[in-house]
C-alpha cells in the first residue's frame, strides 16, 4: 500500500508565460516579484511586504534590520524548525530557550516573560507547524518591555487569528518560508512583513546589498558616485521565474487550505471515533490554524506512530526540539518541551488527499 505523505510540494499543471520570462533577459527582481508582493500584501492585508530568495534570507534580513549583533540574547522557541533557529548560530546571536504551552507546542507567555533581561533584544514567536501561538500575550510583553516581536510563520502562512491573517496581528516582523513543502512553494523563497513603514524602508535595501535603486545609477547608466551604501546588506532578491510561479500559486492559495481544514473537520471525528485516548492541540475560537499538519497528543506516541503508518499514512514527529542541538550552546531542559514532544504526532492534512 502507498503512505500518504506528510508533506507533497503543489505545483500548478501550466507555466503559460514561463518561456516569455526565460528568454526576456529580465530574469532577476522586477515585473513578476513586484506583483507576487502584491498579492501576497493582498491576502494578509498587509502592503510592507518584501519576498526573499530563501527563507534563510529572510530571518538574515530580518536579524539585520533589528540590528542584531554577535554577542546579542533574543528569545526562541525550541520546538521551532532548525530553519528557524540556526541563522542566530551563524551570526553569533545567543539564544535564550523559552518553554513551550505542552497542550499547543507553541511558546508559553510566561515563561518568555521570565526569560527576558536586560540583554533581550527581541522575541521570535514560532506559530509552530501553522497552530497560531498566544499573539496577544507575546505581543503585550514585547510592548510592555520596548522589545521587538517577530512572528515566526514559516510553517503558517494563511493562518488566522481573530480574523486576520499571520503578518498582519500586530508583531513588529512577521516571516514567512515559501520552500517546496510549504503554500505557497515557489521551490525556495520567502518574505517578511513589517508593522513600520521604517523597517520596510530599511529592509528593502538590506535585501539588495545595501542599494537604494533610484539612485544607483547616472543617467547614461554607469553607477553613481554620490549613492553611498550605509548599511550592510545581502543578495537576498527573489528572480522573476520564482516570482511568476508564486503568482500562479497564489491563484489557488486559499483553495488549497480550505480543503486542508476540511481534512482537518474529518480528523477530528476519525481520531474522535478510534483514537479516543488521544486530545488535539488546543486552540480557540480566535485561532485558525492552516493546518500544515493535523496535529494530536498521545502518550503512546511510538506505538501509535507505527500504527498509522500501517494503515497508510506517514505520520512523524516533524521536528526535534532544538535546545538538544549542540551549536546553540544552551541545551537546558524544559519541561513544557519535554511533555509535549514526548506525545506529539503529526498527521498528514494536506491538500493532496481526501481522509
């Protein structure tokens, strides 16, 4: 018998202007990205939104625009995915473990709260495989302490909490993965969404090597002296062959996780009806997730996982708590992570299969 899959990359059956770009020597950031980041400031309701040629990209444009330096402390979850936390090993920045809720793997309130000194310069909220974290709490305590939130929404595009979607709930940052396992999959990209217009201006040049493009150039095309580049920055544009295709993706975005939470409805009554020791992860009424994954506690995870891949489906643990993870320096125990990767099972909810 086939395993459905965890995770399959969706890709549109037709590219009708794919030949067009490929030959029309206008193959880098232009006509395709700026409407892709349209759209997607479309959908989120948000129009401070830049795309990114990767998702590591993406949280290196964001490091830098806070202004994160090595030595720096900011706080993470480690039920993050190693994605999420490995770009603060890369430039030095310490990160400081916060626990997660054991009931939602996403990160507890009041253990950031504890974890905060006077070096925090920021709080990385993890919307862990598309379940919506506590975005009012986390954001009060960032408001409350002067810190800067970034909402981490690698796994968590098109979530929603009371009524909007992740990149417009009132994180400072918001970041977002595109890579093939994710809606949208443009094979490898990303974007960030800002609350200020100042770090949008700001990320804007840091994702182009530092260049304001209004000036770069003279007007018989030879650069211009007098552009000074100030700031430190990647080649981190998205090409026009990424940005065409996260067009069409975005075409059928919101089809795509609507069957998503209809597989999730059929879960539910299916793990109700034969699993009955398990429990979901909890969210409320305000909280939508995407569900990436359709996720379920159970004590006798092992067991369980081996279970449902005898009846067909590939379900796994998706991620390794990160504070097990040498590089990060900081492998202290936490309780919340403990319990909650010890029965977490993730189940596939996506848009290729009808349970």
């Amino acid at each position: 018998m086939e395993m459905i899959p965890l995770f399959k990359p969706y890709m549109p059956l037709e590219f009708p202007e794919l030949e067009k770009i490929l030959h029309s020597g206008s193959l880098s950031y232009g006509k395709w990205g700026r409407l892709f980041e349209t759209k997607l400031g479309n959908y989120i309701d948000e129009n401070k939104i830049i795309t990114v040629n990767s998702y590591n990209s993406a949280m290196l444009v964001a490091i830098t625009v806070i202004g994160l330096k090595s030595g720096d402390e900011i706080i993470a979850s480690p039920m993050s995915c190693l994605a999420s936390n490995q770009p603060f090993a890369t430039q030095g920045v310490k990160v400081i473990w916060a626990d997660v809720d054991p009931t939602t793997g996403t990160l507890c309130p009041d253990s950031v709260r504890s974890k905060i000194t006077k070096k925090t310069k920021a709080i990385f909220h993890n919307h862990f495989c598309g379940y919506v974290g506590s975005i009012d709490e986390i954001n009060e305590i960032g408001q409350e302490k002067s810190i800067i939130v970034v909402d981490d929404a690698i796994e968590a595009f098109g979530a929603e909490y009371k009524g909007k979607r992740i990149g417009n709930t009132g994180a400072d940052i918001t970041v977002f993965s595109f890579q093939t396992v994710r809606l949208p999959n443009i094979i490898d990209g990303g974007a960030i969404s800002f609350k200020s217009n100042e770090l949008y201006e700001k990320a804007l040049l840091v994702r182009d090597y530092g260049i304001d493009r209004t000036n770069f150039r003279t007007k018989n095309g030879e650069i211009n002296a007098i552009c000074d580049i100030n700031i430190p920055g990647f080649g981190a544009t998205l090409n026009e062959v990424n940005s065409y295709i996260g067009c069409l993706q975005m075409e059928k975005i919101e089809e795509l996780i609507q069957l998503q939470r209809q597989n999730a409805i059929i879960w539910k009554k299916t793990i109700i009806e034969n699993c009955p020791t398990s429990t979901f992860l909890v969210n409320n009424k305000d909280q939508l997730p995407n569900y990436w994954v359709f996720g379920i506690l159970n004590s006798d995870k092992s067991n369980l996982i081996d279970q449902f891949r005898k009846d067909g489906f590939y379900a796994s643990s998706v991620h390794l708590p990160n504070n097990l993870y040498s590089v990060f320096g900081n492998s202290e125990n936490l309780t919340g992570v403990s319990e909650f990767f010890s029965k977490f099972i993730a189940l596939p909810c996506g848009w290729w299969f009808n349970k």
